[in-house]
C-alpha cells in the first residue's frame, strides 16, 4: 500500500507538470508566451515524457495538445495526457484559453492573459475537475535572437482544496538555421522551483522537433527527458 502512494504520487507530480503548465511558448518549454494564433490557424503538438526519481519506479508518460485560433485576439486549447509507472495509470484533460491584450511589435512588449481548466483521472477512480488556473503572460524581444517570458498567476488545486501562486521565466536564444536553445526556471508556492533546458528544431515551415531535460530541486529530485513535435496548419 505504501508503494502504491508512493508510485500515485509521483504519477501525479508529472501530471501536475503537464497540466498547470500546457499553454507553450515553443516545446520544450513549459513557460507560455504573450503571442495568440490568427482566426483560423491551428497547432497540433505532442510530447512524449519520462520521469525518474530515486528509489523510485519510472514513468513514462505522453500528450497531445490542439490550439486554433477563434478571432477575437484568443486561441482555445484541447489537451490529453497519460502517465503510468508500475501498474499506476493517471490521465487528464485540460481546456486552455488565451486572449492577446498588447501585442507584441519588434522590440516591444506582449501581453496575453490565460486561463487552463484541468481533468484527472487517477488509476481505477472516476475522472474529477483537477486544478484552475489563471495566469499573466509577456514576452519581449531584448536583443537579436534572444527572447525572454514570463508568466505570474494562481492556481487553485480542487482535489486538495488549496491555492497556489505560479511563476515561469524563460529565455530563448536562436543559433539560426531553425536551431533555438531554451532554458527556464519555474514553479509554485508550496514546492520547491524546476528548472530545465532544451533545444527546438525547425524542420519544415509547417513542422518543428524539440527536446528537454527538466530537474526538480526538492527531494526526492526528480527528473524529466522530453521529446516532441508541434505542426501548423
């Protein structure tokens, strides 16, 4: 039975990467950016996780995300996600909103507000509302190539009866020839902050690869390795 805590809890903590944080800047960051898709245009992305911490079992997890753009200066989201480690299943459900409130122009500063409503639904229980969360976005060109963004917001944990306050802060750097690295540092109040790197690649107009690694500063730590992909069309 203690095995059996021990393997939802760190089902759960992977999940709780995946959902409060699904809106992206460009995988594999976690941090959303200020920009909004046009009317009509639309993004499939999916991930596919493994997590390890120690004396503990793996995890492997996956999700996919779809966003279009519905005028009005906002995208919606639909995103699906499982994890298992052991025999341990957990998997969620989120709706992501994001409405353009200053756009962002050559070296000027964007503003975007967002919103994630997220699902669970642990092992053999039945789904349940998760976590809410509202959150402001920017992002800002600081010099060529390199980008930064930030997100402030509250997360209220509807499983535990608890609110959070969430911080992200990321900078990107491109290489050129479709090549960007990425680094951020991220987190909650209540747990120690993550932090993680990763590079993105532009294979195509329309397709683009990434990867990441991700480290959790508390004990027990736990890390993430990430690979994906995101398309437009």
């Amino acid at each position: 039975m203690k095995q059996l805590h021990r393997t939802a809890w760190l089902v759960g903590s992977l999940l709780c990467v995946a959902a409060p944080f699904q809106c992206h800047a460009g995988r594999p960051l976690a941090t959303d950016d200020a920009d909004v898709l046009a009317q009509a245009d639309c993004e499939w992305e999916g991930a596919y996780t493994r997590q390890t911490a120690h004396r503990s079992p793996a995890e492997n997890g996956w999700e996919t995300e779809l966003s279009c753009g519905i005028g009005l200066r906002t995208q919606l989201a639909l995103a699906y996600g499982q994890a298992r480690s052991a025999d341990f299943t957990s998997r969620n459900v989120t709706l992501l909103g994001k409405t353009r409130l200053v756009e962002r122009q050559e070296d000027g500063i964007g503003l975007s507000v967002a919103w994630t409503i997220g699902g669970v639904r642990n092992h053999d229980e039945s789904f349940k509302h998760d976590f809410s969360q509202l959150y402001l976005v920017a992002s800002q060109e600081v010099m060529k190539n390199v980008t930064w963004h930030a997100n402030l917001g509250w997360l209220h944990d509807q499983i535990e009866h608890r609110n959070h306050t969430t911080w992200n802060l990321a900078g990107e750097y491109s290489l050129g020839s479709g090549v960007d690295v990425v680094a951020e540092f991220y987190g909650e109040s209540h747990t120690k902050p993550w932090w993680g790197v990763g590079t993105r690649w532009q294979a195509t107009e329309a397709l683009s690869l990434n990867a990441g690694f991700g480290l959790q500063t508390q004990q027990p730590r736990i890390r993430q390795w990430s690979v994906g992909f995101k398309y437009a069309f």
